[in-house]
C-alpha cells in the first residue's frame, strides 16, 4: 500500500513522514479503500530521532545521526536496538551515532543491541562533534565481529557528547573540500547530477587531456577511514608539486567524493534511499547516482578521451587492494604501484588481493569489464591510525 501511495502520488516516503503515511494509509484502510490483496508485514522499524531519562537527553539531529529504536529502564539505562535501513539481505556493519545531553558528571549507560548485525565499530567521542578519540577500554564491554551487544558507560564532562561508530563526515566536510579544489589551477568543481532525495551530487575535474582517471568515494555511508584515505590521496594528487603538476599535465581527472549524499545524511548501514548498495549497481545503473558518474564518463569518452584507470575508495576490517590478477592486466598495473609502494611502507601492512570474482556489478569489475583497464577497489582499515593512513595514502597517491 505504501508503494502504490507513493506511485501515485509522487510522495517519498522518508523515515522522518513515514509514520504520518502510515497513519493516512490506516485512514483509508479502514474507509474501505483497501484492495483484496493479503496484507503486508508491518513496516520496517524506524529509528527514533531522540529519548530521554529524567536527567539526560539522546539525540540524532544531524547528518549521520543513527540512534536506533531506544528505550529508557527505570534507572536511566538507555537500549539501542540498531536497525539498518532495509531489511536483509545487507551488509550487517552495524552504524550509530548520537548525541547525549546532560550535566557533567552525569554517568549514563548505553547499550546497543545488533539486531541485524555485529559490533563492527568501535566507539569514538567528540566533546563539539569536530574532533575525535576511540573510547576507552573500560568505557565498552562486548564488541567485536561475534558480538550482537556493546554497552557503554560514561560520565559526562560537558553538556554535549557525541558518540559514533567513526568520525563523522558529513556534506560539511565536503562542501569545504570541493571548495579548496575549486582553487586549484584548472580545476573545476560542478554538480554532477542528484541523489533520490535531491541531494547533490558533485565532481571536481581538471582541464582538457585525451586520457583521463576516475576516482570515486562514499558509496558506503559507514566507511569513514575510506573517506579519509581519499582525502589524503586526492590532496597529493591535487598539490602544488612537480609530481603532482606533471601527472596532471598527462592525465583529466574526475573525482567523485560523496556519491551516497542521502546514505551518509540519513545514517544508513549501507545503502542508498533507493534500498540499493551502490557498488552493486554499476552496470544496472538503476540508481541515479550511479546513472550521474556513468553519464560522465561516457560523455567524457564521446569527446575522444580515453579513461585509462579507476579508484574507489572504501574501508574494511584490514588494508587491502582488490585488483584485476595479472593475467586480467597485461600491464600489471597494480603490483607495479603496490609493491613500489611498499617498498616505501615497510611499517604499513596491507594487502594486494587480486580478485577472481568478476560478475558482481561493483565499480571494480565494471569499468575493468568494459574497459579493459585497471579498476581498483581501495580499502582501509576500519580502525587503523589516522596518522599512518594519512601517510599511507600520500605515498600510494606519489606512486
């Protein structure tokens, strides 16, 4: 019912109208409106956007913010069940994040409960929501891959604490990014299409070269270290270097850093507002996000450039590369580039794992598909140092 409410009259059905729908759907329902099709399960479980004890607040006003479906115990103990935001299948990398309001010295205990998933995030603290460190061990018991609950406790030291799965990158962070690139020597940045709800969708791209290079990031709301990596790498290659200058003379760049703007504004585990995972919809191209980046590309092809090689950045439980095997990759781009790399991190660990799987539509396997080219998935650990990311990533990028 609620989908054909929606055909029919254009309204998207969001978590912040859904329960109003649900509400006019059992209106016309009861009227006799309703068809002789067998009901429909209940609705997903929507998360609640605030709850409260006697003394202290918890909230997920603001980009990111996940606070699950929460309840409050007589002694102020506050239950998160984490729901994603579509039923399973689906990655089951449980995200939260919300903020908790209080006096300091206020201790309050959290517990999240995975419905869905597994505690694959450990928790980072923010006194303003900008700056972040892990909680401490003693602060958390339960986590871990096995783990379906974590609890918290804390004793608050201001009136705001934010807690999250990882720091929070919102649509902030990269309107400030684009813009900084839009300074850039023959650099401009564009919108490059909409996301389901509207959101844009934007592109930095260089001048006029008859190769260029695709560099893609944020399909997956959750992967935060993937965002910074990115940031690290696409800095590097946009700085003011010999190198860097030299690589752009060569080579058009295309960087597409928030491809899932309504997935990272919403919280979501995963997927987009159109209940697909992102990098499974490269080459169905059903999405509009996806539809934006491949209408680029195409339209960049049309004008005689050649696409010679792409990155997309993601995050996982360990550093690692999926690539093309060799014999995918005459060239053997990829090993080229890692093992220089290395050469260069022998304090970094990280993997180079060639792929066999070549049927799953992720961008990897598409534009390598169609192409011919190197397609690289470039994966971050999800709790490795910031520092030695960071420098990690310059490193990758000079090589």
């Amino acid at each position: 019912a609620a989908d054909r409410l929606e055909q029919h009259t254009g309204l998207l059905l969001t978590p912040m109208n859904n329960r109003f729908y649900s509400l006019l759907l059992s209106g016309l329902l009861l009227a006799g409106c309703a068809s002789t099709e067998p009901a429909k399960e209940p609705a997903w479980p929507q998360s609640d956007r605030s709850c409260a004890s006697s003394t202290v607040l918890l909230d997920s006003h603001f980009e990111a913010g996940n606070l699950g479906v929460c309840e409050v115990s007589d002694d102020g103990t506050f239950t998160l069940t984490l729901y994603p935001e579509d039923a399973p299948p689906i990655n089951p990398s449980a995200w939260f994040a919300f903020r908790i309001s209080g006096k300091a010295g206020d201790e309050v205990t959290v517990n999240m409960k995975l419905a869905h998933g597994y505690a694959r995030y450990w928790p980072k603290l923010s006194h303003d929501g900008q700056s972040w460190a892990p909680l401490e061990p003693g602060q958390v018991s339960g986590g871990g891959e096995a783990s379906k609950l974590m609890s918290l406790n804390l004793v608050l030291e201001g009136s705001h604490t934010w807690i999250a799965g990882q720091e929070i990158i919102d649509s902030r962070y990269y309107f400030d990014w684009l813009r900084e690139l839009d300074a850039v020597e023959d650099t401009t940045t564009s919108l490059l299409g909409e996301s389901v709800q509207g959101r844009p969708v934007y592109l930095a791209e260089t001048g006029d070269r008859p190769e260029f290079v695709l560099f893609i990031g944020r399909q997956h709301p959750p992967e935060v270290t993937g965002a910074l990596g990115m940031k690290a790498f696409m800095d590097t290659v946009f700085a003011d270097t010999d190198l860097a200058r030299s690589f752009r003379d060569r080579f058009k760049l295309g960087v597409v850093p928030l491809l899932n703007p309504d997935g990272v504004a919403l919280g979501h585990w995963r997927h987009n507002v159109g209940d697909t995972d992102l990098n499974r919809d490269w080459g169905p191209f059903r999405q509009p996000e996806t539809q934006a980046v491949i209408a680029w590309v195409e339209d960049q092809e049309a004008q005689g450039r050649a696409l010679k090689a792409v990155i997309d950045f993601h995050s996982t439980w360990e550093d690692l590369f999926y690539t093309q095997p060799v014999v995918e990759d005459p060239l053997d781009f990829s090993s080229a580039w890692l093992n220089a790399s290395r050469a260069r991190l022998p304090d970094f660990p990280f993997r180079h794992v060639p792929s066999k799987d070549f049927k799953q539509p992720n961008s990897k396997n598409y534009f390598h598909n169609s192409r011919g080219i190197p397609a690289v998935t470039y994966e971050v650990g999800d709790e490795t140092n910031r520092e030695a990311l960071h420098d990690a990533g310059v490193v990758f990028a000079e090589e």
